[in-house]
C-alpha cells in the first residue's frame, strides 16, 4: 500500500437540528455538504478518494499539500455557508473496500483476511443494491478518535505531520497539532 493521508470531518451542528426535528435545515446543510465534497474531487488530482456518509466524511489522498488544500477549500467555502467543520488530519491510510475494486487491487491489502474477502465479493455482487465502505485500518479509528476531542470548529493535525515544514501555516489558518494544548 502506498503512504497517504487520511483526514475524517464532521460538520458542527446537524445533531441539533436532527434532534429539533429541523428536516429542512438537516437537509440544507447535509446537501451543501455533501456539494462542497463533490466541488473538491478535482482537487485531489485522481490520488484521493472521498467516502462520506450523511454529516461526516473520510478523505485520502496521496499528497499532503493536495490534503491541505482541499481541506482549506472545504473548511472555506462550508463556512460562507454557514457551516463549521472540525476533524484530523492524520497519515495513514483507509483501505476502503467498496465493492468497486478489481480482485488484483484488493489483494494489495496486505493483511486482507478470508473474511473480508468474502466480505468484498458479496458487496461486488450486490452494489448496486448496497453502497458504503469497509475500511480496513486502525487509521481510520485514529482520526475520528482525535476529531472527538476538538470543542470548537478546528482539524487536529497528527503531531507527526506538524513536524513537517508545514506546520507554520497549518496553526495560523485554523488547523492545530496539539489536541491536548490547544483548542481554537
């Protein structure tokens, strides 16, 4: 598997209109979510993949500044909406299984189970009854863990990542690489 970058976001604020039983405003808020990560695909230059689900999403991408700019262009055009983002950036990858994969990528996986096989050809065989994704790394467990501990609208850089020379720029537009020092 090649080395990447995963981030996962979740935008603030669905939770009370759910609860306040505010379809339009859920419903408002989900569509120009899910549009602005349409928006972005382009962004990613075919070395990324986006999975989302309602108000949350999982991005890869190979590079880290193309990460970067896609998520200041999320967190950017979310917020002239109205919408707050908070999340992790994290390296790691998803390994996301779909159903979409040809057999020769999925035994890429190094540490693909006879299960998850099995797993992988029942979603082939049904996907076009059935989509989601099965992500076969603690990676993804780690950025929504990181995520859970922001308070406010903010992407939780992974120490590791803030160590590189970008780390400057990350904290001054929003993004922090302490979670246990620094809330925004």
């Amino acid at each position: 598997m090649k080395s990447s970058y995963i981030a996962y976001i979740d935008i603030l604020g669905t939770k009370n209109s759910s609860e306040n039983e505010d379809f339009d405003e859920y419903l408002k808020s989900i569509t120009n979510f899910q549009n602005e990560l349409l928006a972005v695909v382009p962004d990613l230059e075919g070395h990324g993949k986006i999975h989302f689900f309602s108000d949350c999403a999982f991005i890869e991408s190979e590079n880290l500044d193309t990460m970067i700019k896609v998520l200041k262009n999320i967190r950017n055009d979310l917020f002239n909406t109205g919408l707050f983002i908070r999340g992790a950036l994290i390296k790691g990858t998803l390994a996301a299984i779909t159903g979409k994969e040809t057999e020769e990528e999925i035994n890429n996986y190094l540490d693909i189970s006879k299960k998850t096989l099995s797993t992988w050809k029942r979603c082939k065989q049904y996907s076009s009854e059935i989509g989601g994704a099965l992500f076969l790394n603690k990676d993804v467990a780690k950025a929504a863990y990181y995520e859970s501990f922001l308070k406010a609208s903010a992407i939780y850089v992974d120490n590791e990542l803030a160590e590189i020379s970008i780390k400057s720029q990350l904290v001054n537009s929003g993004f922090i690489s302490d979670v246990n020092k620094i809330y925004i």
